[in-house]
C-alpha cells in the first residue's frame, strides 16, 4: 500500500501539484514515519517549495533511520553549508 501511496505522491510532484504531493505524504508519514523513502520524498517536495528547513527536517530523519544513507547526507550536508554561510561584506560596508 506505501509503494501506491508514494507513486500517488510522485506523480502529483510530476504535474506540479507540490501543496497536493506535501499534504499527501505528510498524512502518509503520520502512519509511516520510519519510511526512508517517504522521508526522501518528502524532503525532495519541501526542497522544490522551497522550504529549506523543511527538507533538512526530513533528511536528518533519514539519517537517523538510516545513518550510511548517501542521498540524505549530501543533500543534509549542502543545505547545512547554505544555512552557515556567512557573507561579512555585507556586515561591513
């Protein structure tokens, strides 16, 4: 039943429907949090939202099911040095 669910989900990101496809597999993580996949997939929705946090949310959940998980800790890790970035001439006119 979670594979149909999460292509439901794949194919509502694919027609462009992202507030369709977050709400979606948000109720689905509330039955299937342990999901790396539907985590993945939701974090890949948030990112296309635009809702940095969000996604970072959901690849650290990854990472805590499945802590070798190369796709969740490169994207974890990008979006971690965009939130650390820092550029001081702006500080300093």
């Amino acid at each position: 039943m979670i594979d149909t669910e999460l292509e439901v989900c794949r194919g509502l990101v694919e027609e462009g429907k992202l507030e369709d496809a977050y709400l979606k597999i948000t109720q689905l993580l509330e039955d299937h949090d342990e999901n790396v996949e539907a985590n993945l997939l939701a974090a890949d929705i948030c990112s296309k939202m635009q809702n940095m946090g969000g996604a970072l949310n959901h690849y650290n959940r990854v990472l805590d099911l499945d802590p070798e998980n190369k796709v969740a800790k490169s994207n974890a890790s990008m979006l971690g040095n965009i939130f650390n970035f820092r550029y001081t001439d702006l500080y300093n006119p």
